[in-house]
C-alpha cells in the first residue's frame, strides 16, 4: 500500500537527490541508513505529544491497521497487508476499532 500522496512526494525527493543505489543513504559512501534514522524522529515526536505511554515504532504498525479497519478494509486484505499468517492475530485489532467505515485509504490521505 502505498500512498498517492506520498509517492509523489518521494518522487519529488528523488528528482533533487538522485541516490546511487538505496532512496534514503548516509554518509559519502551511500550506505543505507540505519534504524536511528526513523526511530530518533519517532521518539522526538513521542515525547512532544505528552503521550506517556512507553511505545516503541512498531506502534505506527498498529496505527495504520486501526486506522485502515475504521475506513472499512477487509480483515483478510489487512491480513495480507501485515504479513500474519493466522487471521486471529490480525483480529487483535478489531478491539480497538472506533467505527466501521467504507472503503480502503491510505491514512496519508485522510487529510
């Protein structure tokens, strides 16, 4: 799933930057970038919300999958969607839902 929004946005970052080999590197060396790089920005974010919850990235994971079975997205697409081979762990998210809704969206274009 990607967004419409998002890739044109990443395709924007590309025109300017133009990487040799992986879309987000470090260093003059272009090696990829390491999990520091998405997590510091998470955990910035995390403590400017005043959420004092202990969460870790994989909290954006569960976000996107409450969000999409509050649009309407089929249990079994969004089984498929994370990965999980049993649908009773996709169904964990089902009890955290608020409403059902229609259709399926990116939560990036929910704006």
């Amino acid at each position: 799933m990607l967004s419409p929004v998002l890739l044109q946005e990443l395709r924007r970052w590309y025109r300017v930057h133009r990487p040799a080999c992986w879309l987000f590197s470090q260093g003059t060396d272009q090696a990829p970038i390491c999990k520091g790089t998405a997590q510091n920005p998470f955990y910035r974010s995390l403590r400017r919300s005043g959420i004092q919850k202990p969460l870790g990235i994989h909290a954006l994971c569960h976000s996107v999958a409450t969000h999409l079975l509050e649009s309407g997205t089929d249990i079994r697409m969004l089984q498929g969607l994370l990965g999980h081979q049993d649908v009773a762990t996709t169904q964990i998210y089902t009890h955290i839902m608020q409403k059902p809704g229609l259709g399926v969206r990116s939560p990036l274009d929910a704006s």
